[in-house]
C-alpha cells in the first residue's frame, strides 16, 4: 500500500510500513523512512508506484484549465478529490485526482488553502486583482529580459540610464531597472560597473563621481529657497581699525580679516575679524535650518556649493569698500618682545580696506622683502594696498607664535610638502563638464601671507575657545590627546588640549560663512561678548546640550565625506592632467613599500619594482581608469640612495597616504533569482 502525503509545503509519495491511529511510517523510494501524521495523509493506493504517480499527474495537471476548474469550483470549501470528479468526471482517475491537488496548490490566486487537501476558490474581485497583477509582473518579467538583452548587446536602455546612480548606490532591489542590470552582468558574466561602461550608460567619467555624489549628499538638489538675510538690528560701533582680508581670487566667503594699529608706539594692537552672521542669523530660522542641513561648503577644482545662498553671504562678508559687522579680537602686543597683555572682544562694524589675493601678491610679499627694509623688487610693489610695515609686523608676530606652539607641539611644524592649486581653463557656467584643460600650479605651505593668516586664526580660535570655558559656555571643539601614531583629532564640547596645534583649546570659530560650527561658536562667542561671567545663562546651547552632541556627530560625518570628495576630485583631474598633456613617467619617492608619491603632482599610486623607502625613482605610469580613479606604475629607475630608513621618517609623512580604492557600489551578484511571475497570492 502507498499513500500520498504533504510534508511541510510539498507533496510525498512512499510505501506504507506501518499504521496506527495518528500516524502512519512511510517509506520514500530513496529509502528514507518518515513519520507521517494522519491528517498529512492525502490519498492510498497500491498502484502505480509513487514515482509513476506523480510523473503522471504532473503531465496531467499542465493541461487543467484553472478558468474552468474555477468556474467548477463550489463556493464552500471542497476536496481535491470531488472538484477532480466534477473537473474530468465522476470516476476520476487517481492520476487526475492527483494532478488537481498539484495544480490547486500551484495557484493560489484561484484558490486559496482550507486545510489539509481542501481548498476555498477566490471571490471574482479577489481573483481579477489577482490575475491582473499576475500579468503586470509577466509583462515586467517581458520588460526585464528585454532591457537585459539590450545591456548584454552593449546598448543601455533609457530607463536603466535614467535610474544609473540609483541602481548602483541606492537601489530598489524589486525595481525592473535594477534586476535587468543584475540579469545582464550574470549572463555577460561583467561586473555590473563594468557592463554599463560598455553599454555606455555613464555620460562621462566626471559626471559619473559628480552625481554619485549628489546622490548620496543632496537627493533634493544644491538649490536653496528664496531667502532674504536678516538685517542686523544692533547698533554696532564703528572701529578705528582699518582691516584688510587675505585669500585666494576665487574666496567668495570672506570671514575673516585682520588690522594693526599703534605701530612705533611700543605698544601694538592686532585685530582680528570675523564677519558676523551670528548677530542676525538665529538658532532655529530658516537660514540656520539651511546651514544645519549643508553643515560646510563643499570645495572641488573648479567649483563648490556654498554652505549658505550666494545673497545671504553676500549680505556678511567682508566686502572692502563697506563697514562690515565683525566679531573682533584685539590683542594688545608689546611691539618689541611680541608678549600678549591683554584681548577684547568686541561686537562692532569695522571698515575693510582692501580685499588682498594672495595668489596675485605671494611673488611680492616675499620673506626677504618682508623682513629686510632695504629690498625691493624690481617691479615695485605698488600693487599692494596694505603697508609694508603692518605686514612686516604681522609676519614677525606669525613667526613668533608659530614658533610659541612648536616649542608646546615638541617639534617643528612640516611645511616640506606643497599646496597644489587646481584651475579650470575655459570652464564656461557654474558646473565643469569634465573635459575643460586643467592647469596645476604649487604653493609652498606656510608662505609668509599664508602663515600671517593662519596664525591669527590660530590665535583666535584658542583664545575664544579658553573665554568660552571660563565663562562657563560650551563650544565646539577639536583636541588631539597626544601626537603618538594613531592618536586622533576629536570633536567635542569640552576645551581640551590639541596637541597637533600646540594650544590648550581650539574652537573653530573664524569660518562662519562657511563651516556651521564656526556659526554655532559664534553664537556662544556673542553671549559671551554680550554678557560676560552670566553668558552660560543667555547663550543658545545650554551646558550638556543634546542638540550640540547632536551637530558634532553630523558636522564630523559631513565635513569628513566632503573632505573625501574634494580629494577624489583632484585626483580626478590630476589624472587627467597627465593624459592632456602625455605625461607617461613621473619622478617621485618611495614612502613606504610599494607606494610612490610624486614630486612635482599631487599623486600617490601604487608602483611594482624594487626600492626601498626613501629612494627617489622614476616611475612608468599604467593606464588610468578615471572611473575607479586608479593607476599605477612600475619602477624604471634609481635616482638617488634613501637618506632616511621607515624608523626616520616623520610621522606627518603618511597623512595624505590613500589612494584610489575600490568604488563600492550597490548591486548584490549573490541574492536569490527573482520567484516565477505566477506565485502572487491572491
């Protein structure tokens, strides 16, 4: 005797071994013996075999017309067995019998499961929305292969294209765009990055980083609303000062500038000023809501995205030719020993004297011309607006500082390695289109104009971030515990020492226009300014503010993703700078094994060949794959012999050590093949 069973969703077929009341022990044509319950127990027969019987029955159940069988079908809960009799006849056979069990079970659309062998049929509003989503996915399957085919043809189809960045790094794995491409790449056997490259699905390269970043950064958009900036109410003194900003020609933002009064007196007054939204922008408006958002302004070669709109940081920077609302800090000197006396803060508007460039004077404002009365260049200096001695004293004063935090650092600052500046030949509107001819000139780090401004922002930053703490105020602030390998800068809102500076305290707070923590600092600054020993009652964050925890953790993950984009960028067009202009060898240096920084680009790449670190190399550059941002090289020749073994060089060496990785992208190889279109429930 055999009996027909179901066993957890299939249907069984075996010899009877043994029977009791409840259960019955079967066993399977593999040998495998089983315990089946009584109510599992579907049919009993002595012939044909089981294997035969199933064969059977599937043949048979292809042929059943579930229309017709639906239409059969009583509206109370049947067997299997009586719709089989009223289906084919009144003597239905056990292979029919069998074969309407198989064919119910697979169409749960028309009939849905009652128990053990029976089944209830779908009402007919069940049933059309059943049959018609049945038809939307057998079109969608259509759809898919088709698309599929085209990818594996080598052509992209428009609506794959339209969903490129999507599919890749945020995709909706049910989506058709998606399966079509992950259908592709397993019958091409490509990678699925690699399959639309060759299906031409990436408009180029540069728009290929440009949109996967807005997508991951700015789903809505760069735009920002319609917003005008709120006018300054405070009625603001004017300074004596006469201040003058130092950037580069392409600062829109200019926060900060600097003035010296009481030169030959003895006593010499520097001050410092931040342009000051935070006099008019508050805690929770629609402007700061913007800036919260953004967090930072985001700086590629050739273009950024301003943290604020254009016409809000129009309305505070630091103009020349306007008296501007400013932040300022004055610190008193002796002109002789340069020691501090005393600082003051002040809320104030100040006149701006002249916007310099430091691209346009850093051949004028030498370190020679600066500290030797008696040179002059050939050309003049007539260009500069600002006086000869004020800058003279301010780089004297840059150096002393400088030199007052290298003594507290433990070691000297390394300034060995250039700044490289990025320019976009013919770039025509706001946005590069990627194959604009790029030019890249060096900078020395730590030229007297660049050192004039950095250490006066140093000095501010650590001078508010300590009268914040005494004050009783919290800020936000960067500290490195110690400059031991591995050590970090963090972010926090305690004045903790930062060891890489060499100050007891630092408080981004100069940047307002263009990082939001600077904005926030500015905000605790005011009250402090406003208020002095009473300010942590007034200041918008309060001691332990969950919403300031809350800005540092979203500051550090933005500032750090934007961080990782403009270095991407660059690398992007340096790459391209080396195919525009032939370059196929670059001179560099080996820092550490198997890697090569250039000399003369800012270019790390991975190399093959034999040198140890330290040794200068002529290196044979590969090919360069502006998708994946790699190239790499292979060592030609020897140059010079390592003066250095890895235990000698500067820790400070390998800050900038990453290159090009792997572009994680979203597309799963390994999940599941889709279920066949006809399994929808009803």
């Amino acid at each position: 005797m055999f009996a027909l069973f179901e066993e957890a969703g299939k249907f069984m077929a075996g010899r009877i071994l043994s029977e009791a009341e409840s259960s019955a022990q079967v066993e399977l044509d593999s040998g495998k013996r089983v315990k089946v319950k009584a109510a599992n127990l579907l049919l009993k027969f002595d012939k044909p075999t089981p294997a035969v019987l199933l064969r059977d029955a599937q043949q048979v159940a292809a042929d059943i017309e579930l229309e017709m069988a639906w239409e059969f079908a009583p509206e109370d809960d049947f067997g299997f067995a009586d719709l089989a009799r009223d289906y084919f006849s009144d003597k239905a056979t056990l292979e029919q019998q069998t074969a309407m069990l198989l064919r119910l079970f697979e169409a749960p659309h028309y009939f849905r499961r009652a128990g053990k062998g029976r089944f209830r049929k779908a009402s007919a509003e069940i049933l059309q929305l059943a049959l018609a989503a049945i038809e939307k996915k057998q079109q969608i399957a259509i759809q898919i292969a088709a698309w599929a085919e085209e990818l594996s043809q080598g052509s992209c189809p428009p609506a794959v294209r339209e969903q490129l960045y999507k599919i890749l790094f945020k995709p909706d794995k049910n989506g058709p765009e998606y399966k079509a491409v992950v259908e592709a790449s397993r019958a091409t056997h490509k990678a699925p990055l690699v399959l639309l490259q060759h299906a031409g699905a990436i408009d180029s390269p540069y728009q290929f980083h440009w949109r996967r970043f807005l997508l991951e950064n700015f789903p809505k958009g760069t735009g920002f609303p319609a917003l005008e900036a709120p006018q300054i109410l405070d009625d603001l003194p004017l300074s004596t000062a006469q201040a003058f900003s130092i950037d580069d020609s392409q600062t829109t933002e200019i926060d900060d500038a600097l003035s010296v009064q009481g030169l030959g007196s003895g006593t010499v007054t520097l001050g410092i000023h931040i342009a000051a939204p935070g006099l008019a922008v508050s805690p929770g408006s629609a402007i700061d809501q913007l800036g919260r958002a953004r967090l930072s302004t985001v700086y590629m070669p050739g273009y950024k995205l301003t943290m604020l709109p254009d016409a809000v940081v129009q309305h505070y920077t630091l103009q020349e030719g306007r008296d501007c609302p400013a932040v300022s800090l004055y610190v008193t000197l002796d002109e002789a020993t340069l020691e501090i006396s005393a600082t003051e803060t002040r809320l104030e508007r100040v006149r701006i004297a002249a916007n310099l460039r430091h691209d346009q004077l850093d051949t004028l404002v030498t370190a020679e011309w600066l500290e030797n009365p008696a040179f002059e260049h050939e050309n003049g200096t007539s260009s500069i607006p600002m006086e000869r001695e004020q800058l003279s004293f301010l780089y004297r004063l840059a150096k002393h500082l400088k030199a007052q935090r290298e003594v507290v650092r433990g070691k000297p600052e390394n300034f060995n390695r250039p700044d490289y500046n990025f320019k976009l030949v013919g770039k025509e509107g706001n946005e590069p289109a990627g194959t604009e001819q790029v030019q890249i000139t060096t900078r020395q780090r730590g030229a007297p104009l660049d050192l004039m401004v950095a250490e006066a922002m140093i000095l501010a930053n650590s001078t508010w971030g300590q009268w914040m703490a005494e004050n009783g105020v919290p800020g936000i602030y960067r500290s490195q515990a110690s400059l031991l390998p591995g050590v970090k800068v963090r972010m926090g809102t305690k004045a903790l020492p930062h060891a890489g500076i060499g100050v007891k305290s630092y408080a981004w707070s100069t940047s307002p226009l263009r990082r939001y923590t600077d904005l926030v600092n500015q905000w605790q600054i005011i009250a402090c300014a406003r208020h002095g020993k009473t300010a942590a009652l007034a200041a918008p964050f309060k001691p332990k503010d969950a919403d300031l925890f809350s800005i540092i953790s979203m500051f550090d993950a933005a500032y750090a993703t934007y961080n990782g984009y403009q270095g991407a960028m660059e690398r992007f067009w340096t790459l391209k700078y080396l195919q525009q202009n032939g370059i196929t060898e670059i001179i560099g240096s080996v820092f550490k094994d198997g890697m090569v920084r250039a000399d003369s680009l800012p270019l790390v790449l991975p190399v093959l060949g034999d040198a140890p670190r330290g040794a200068k190399v002529r290196v044979k550059l590969g090919e360069i794959d502006e998708i994946t941002l790699d190239i790499s090289g292979t060592v030609v020749e020897r140059l010079d012999t390592p003066v250095e073994t890895a235990e000698d060089a500067p820790a400070e060496e390998e800050d900038d050590d990453t290159t090009a990785g792997p572009i994680a992208i979203a597309v799963d190889m390994n999940e599941a093949e889709a279920a066949p279109a006809t399994d929808v429930a009803p």
